[in-house]
C-alpha cells in the first residue's frame, strides 16, 4: 500500500466504515424484523419480504456471511487506519489509531447501525435480503468450513443443539397482540384475548348448573306438559322423565307449534319430535368445544361426570359471549350480581360462576375444583353455613343471606382493593 496515497487510503476507510455498518445494521434489521408481518408481505409477493423469508429458514448461514463480511472489513480497517496513523504521526500513531478506531468503530459501525436496523427493521431487512441472497451463494463454501469447524468444536464439548422450533404461550401471544394493537380498536383487541382464553377454561366454567335446567319433565299429565310448551322462554327445550337423569333429548319449539295451534298433542307425538342428547365430557376446554358444535352440528349439549351422571348443560352462545361479550340474557333469570350504593358491596346468587364473577368485579377468586360461588363457599367451610355467618376467603368478606335446598342460594360480598389485600 505504499504506492497509494494517504487521501485515497483515506477515502477508502470510509467506504469501509460504511460497509461495515452496512453489516451491523443489517444482522439487527434481520434478526429483530416482525416475522409474521414478514409471512404477510411474502404472500404478497414483496421480493424483500421473500428473500428475507428464504434467508432467516436458514438464519446459521446468513449469520455466517454477515460474519465473515463484517470481521473482514474490519480487519482492513484497523490495518489502513494503523498504515495511516504511521504516515502522519510515526510510532505514536499506533496508539492513537487504536484509540480512535476503538471508538470510531463503536459508534459507526456498531452502535448507530444497530439502532438504527431496530428502528426501521422492515425496510433494511428486505433491501438488504435482496443484496445477501447472491453474496450467499458466493460465499456458501466459505460459510460451510466455518459452521462445519464451529459445530465441530461444539460437539468436542459435549454440547447439544436443543433449540427448537419457538411457540408462544397463550400469555406470550396476548402480548404480541397487545404491542401490535396500535390498528385494533379496544373491542376487537379484547375479543382476540377471549379467543386465546378459550384453551385455559372449561365448559364446566360456563356451564347451566343441572339444578337449573329448565325442561319439560314427560311424567306430567298432558296439559300440564302443554302448559309448559306455551310458556317456555326457550327454543330448544330438554325433556325427560321424572328427572334430569333420565333425558329423553331436545326439542325444538317450532317443531312442536303446529301441534300447539291445532291442539292435536299427545305424548307418543312429542316423543317423535325429540332429537338424542348431545353429551360433552367434564373437563373439555372451551376452545375444543366450540369446534366440536361446529363439527357435531350442534347448539347445546349435556356435561356428564366421569360416572356418566349430568353436571350441566352447556349451549353455543355461551360460548360465543365469553369471545364478544353478552349479547343475550336468559329470559327467565334474574342479574347473579347485583351491585350496591358501595362500589366495593355486591349481592351474588351462589350460582354465579366464579369465572363470571373474576371477570366482572375484577377480582382473582382462586378455587381446586368448585366452579360456583356456591361449590367456592362450600369448598371453604366444608359444611353448610347458616344464614347470617360470615366468612373471610383470600381477604374478601362473605355473608351468607339466603340458603336454599342444602345450598347457599344468595351471598352478601365486601371486596378488598389490591391495596388492602
């Protein structure tokens, strides 16, 4: 290099600079890029977006050439930089490009670059794909010695690759949802959530309680069964005999109104109409469940124990609402929380679900099996409690108001704030 003039090395060192930033802030870019925008894009025929897709299916071999580029063009830097510092200072410019290089290097070709490949990752990626994917092929023999040597010094320590493909929890993708809501208004945002939510509960979190099923029980003499038709809230009725235990199966309103309006019924007529029970295992999740009504063709279905014994009966819109919320109300029921002058004051029906009751008073009741306020209580106490006690559970206060049928029917709730508990 002692031909070229200190100018031109000069100018060099500065194409060099450039390049080797080139480098860093394309590995950031890379390596940082939202993947799944990035999928979007290359279904979209972006070419960037394909080439940085291609790329990153094999991200060892671009790391290895943005490698291989960076620490050589480095390299040439410190010697052009040191032949430099000699012409214009001697001996001691050694020291002093040493000292400026450390530096200069930090700043512009490492620092700067980098933050800058985080901010605008999508556009420097898919540029810079478009430039790696031929230096890839030029330097794959490259490429290939050194990973070959790497993984081989890997295995002469006893090292395992046991890096997999990476999944997300359903707490890591609500977080990637909620940092890339900024287009997602707070409603289809929160719909998102419940979606994610389905897997963690189970339809006995939602389920009708086999005590309040309403049906038509067959034993009934005629009129009393027609009686109950007429002024049924429902469409899609239960029926059995004598008890829920022996169900017959479901019965649509509008199959039976004709027979209603011509007053021509009768028991073998209703037992015609009736479709079989559809039964759901204890324990399937929400998200399961909802796929097997679409499967099944259904709309309601039956909870059974593992003795085959009814716990409840679960319908598609109960599921439906834990995604976008109540858009229906039972037409035979009363509200299961009612709230008091007192923000902090609630009156519960003890057949609340507590998974209803979290979500509305945001609160974390905790509980190993019961799905009620009832079952909660109960739980707790492992007796039946009379009718004034009151009873302190996970810091919120309990009073029991009503009992009914060896169950406590309504509960009076103080909740405590986050900052009392």
């Amino acid at each position: 290099m002692n031909d070229i003039s200190t100018e031109f090395l000069i100018i060099i060192l500065i194409i060099l600079f450039f390049l080797s930033a080139f480098f860093s802030g394309s590995e950031t870019a890379l390596m940082s890029i939202n993947k799944y925008k990035m999928r979007h894009q290359a279904k979209l025929n972006n070419k960037g977006a394909k080439a940085a897709k291609k790329l990153l299916e094999n991200p060892d071999k671009i790391i290895g050439v943005i490698l291989l580029g960076n620490n050589l063009t480095n390299i040439v830097i410190t010697q052009i930089a040191t032949i430099i510092s000699l012409r214009l200072y001697g001996d001691i410019g050694i020291a002093i490009a040493t000292g400026l290089l450390t530096i200069f290097i930090l700043i512009f070709a490492e620092l700067t670059p980098k933050t800058i490949g985080e901010m605008h990752s999508e556009k420097i990626a898919y540029s810079s794909s478009l430039l790696y994917k031929p230096m890839l092929l030029i330097l794959y023999p490259f490429v290939f010695l050194i990973n070959l040597i790497a993984n081989s010094i890997i295995k002469m320590l006893g090292l395992k690759n046991n890096v997999s493909k990476s999944t997300l929890s359903a707490e890591e993708l609500k977080t990637v949802l909620t940092e890339s809501s900024l287009k997602l208004t707070k409603t289809r945002l929160k719909m998102l959530e419940s979606i994610i939510d389905l897997e963690k509960a189970t339809v006995e979190d939602i389920m009708i309680p086999r005590s309040d099923i309403y049906g038509i029980d067959l034993a009934d003499d005629i009129a009393t069964v027609v009686n109950n038709f007429k002024n049924t809230p429902y469409t899609r009725i239960p029926v059995f005999e004598d008890n829920i235990e022996n169900l017959l199966g479901l019965i649509h309103v509008k199959k039976i109104a004709p027979m209603l309006a011509s007053r021509s019924i009768d028991e073998n007529k209703i037992r015609k109409l009736i479709r079989k029970p559809y039964y759901i295992v204890s324990g399937t999740s929400l998200s399961k469940q909802l796929l097997n009504f679409q499967k099944e063709k259904r709309r309601i279905g039956f909870v059974i124990d593992e003795y085959g014994g009814i716990q409840g009966l679960v319908a598609l819109e109960d599921i439906l609402e834990e995604i976008v919320g109540d858009f229906t109300s039972d037409p035979s029921g009363n509200e299961e929380i009612i709230s008091t002058e007192n923000e902090n004051i609630f009156y519960i029906d003890g057949g609340a679900h507590i998974r209803e009751v979290n979500q509305n008073l945001k609160i974390n009741l905790k509980s190993k099996e019961a799905k009620t306020i009832n079952g909660f209580i109960l739980e707790h106490t492992e007796n039946l409690p009379q009718i004034g006690d009151i009873i302190k559970i996970q810091g919120h206060t309990f009073k029991i108001v009503e009992n009914l049928d060896n169950a406590v029917k309504t509960i009076h709730l103080e909740i405590k704030n986050e900052k009392e508990l």
